[in-house]
C-alpha cells in the first residue's frame, strides 16, 4: 500500500503542478523508483492511495503492465490523515500488508521488512533511522539540586543523535481493527493506540540509503546524490 495522496505543502511551489510522488529524482519520479524496487523484492500487488492531482499518479502508472505489477487505486474523496483510508481498503484486512509513503527513497529489503515483520509477534513493524542534528546554539546544563540558576556545564552547538520513522510500515490484520472506517487518522496515533492496548510494536532499524523527499534538504541532497547511488536503487529490469 503506497501513500500518494498528500498536498505536499513543504515542497510548494514544486508541488503546484505536480503531486509529490511524481517529484523527479534524476530522469524519474521518486515514486518509479519505489514501484521498481517493489516488484524486484517479490511482491505481486500494489495499491496506491491517491487524493491531491490523484489523475496525474493514475495516468502515469495506469494499471502496472508496464512495469510488471499490477497496480490498484484507492482515492480519497476527503482527507484522512495518513492512516485513516486503511481502513476503507478491504483486502488490506485479510494479510499482513507493507504501507508506505510514496515520497520515501531509500535501497532497504522491502521483502526481508515484511518477512521479519511475519515472523515476529508484532501487530506494526516501523523502518527506523538513525539521524543526527547540529544544534545551531550553545546548550547549557543545570544541576539537579533546585537550584535553576546554577550551571554545571555548557555545550557549544552540541549534535544531538535521533531514530526516525522512515515512513514504511509493516502491519498485521488485527492493527487495521484499530482505525475507524472514515476517521482522519495519522500513523503515530495509531502506533500509540496499538500501545496503549498492549500490542506489540516493533522497530526494523535501518543502516540503508534514505531521503524524504518531501523535505526541501532531503530533496536537494537526492538531486545532488542520485547519479552515484542510482545502481543502489534502481533494480535492472
């Protein structure tokens, strides 16, 4: 299940004449290149969930011949946040199902994702990803004896490491019964729900390629990047 249908609100103006997925990374869309490395992991079927410019997306894969794999369409008529039209697919409570943004460049094993996730007693699985950000500041540090005022140190600009959703998700049937059929909902208050009802949520992290392209420095790092990382993600045909 690919996620197609956001605004793209932070890559305008690109994205006024363009639904995100559609971006170009290279001489592609960054969402060509998902489709290609899903159908090279195994997977015999993808549904795109399309909303914003939703013909656009519709016309350029059509049904999925061209590349292999049938390719469904499930479109948003209001939005639902980027969980909420789950539960308005169907087929998607029979299985285990991989969900995805479609904005997401990256070169990890789909296919290994969503065995380990089967395996597993988890109801969703999460692709995490270690970053790290500079702070642009000098940060101090205060004791713990009451006293507010009192420092006992002080880091210049300190960089400050951080694990991230990498907007693929892997979740079993019973975690869709979770969401309400026409509710707005987006991916972190479900994972809470699934928490807060004791299920089992788990983490696959990451040491592979990824960008989120619908950032404007993921964007640019990608354009900047892509000719030497292109055979990392682009499976031959």
């Amino acid at each position: 299940m690919i996620l197609a249908g956001g605004e793209g609100t932070r890559l305008r103006p690109y994205t006024t004449v363009l639904p995100k997925p559609l971006m170009p990374i290279g001489d592609r869309p960054v969402l060509d290149i998902v489709v290609r490395q899903l159908r090279a992991h195994g997977f015999e079927r993808i549904t795109m969930a399309t909303g914003y410019l939703a013909e656009l997306i519709e016309a350029f894969f059509r049904d999925g011949e061209a590349y292999g794999i049938p390719i469904d369409y499930y479109r948003e008529h209001e939005p639902l946040g980027t969980v909420g039209a789950l539960a308005l697919i169907d087929e998607l409570a029979a299985d285990d199902v991989l969900v995805m943004n479609g904005d997401v460049l990256t070169d990890i094993d789909y296919g290994a994702l969503i065995e380990r996730h089967c395996a597993s007693d988890a109801a969703a699985t999460i692709a995490t990803k270690t970053r790290q950000i500079q702070v642009s500041l000098g940060v101090l540090r205060f004791g713990d004896d009451g006293d507010e005022t009192r420092l006992t140190g002080y880091d210049e600009k300190p960089k400050i490491d951080y694990t991230a959703s990498m907007g693929v998700y892997c979740f079993a049937p019973r975690a869709l019964s979770f969401i309400k059929p026409g509710e707005r909902l987006d991916f972190p208050d479900l994972i809470l729900r699934l928490i807060a009802a004791g299920e089992v949520v788990r983490a696959w992290p990451s040491d592979d390629y990824w960008l989120d392209i619908g950032r404007h420095e993921d964007y640019e790092q990608a354009q900047e990047e892509f000719e030497s990382v292109r055979d990392r993600l682009i499976p031959p045909d």
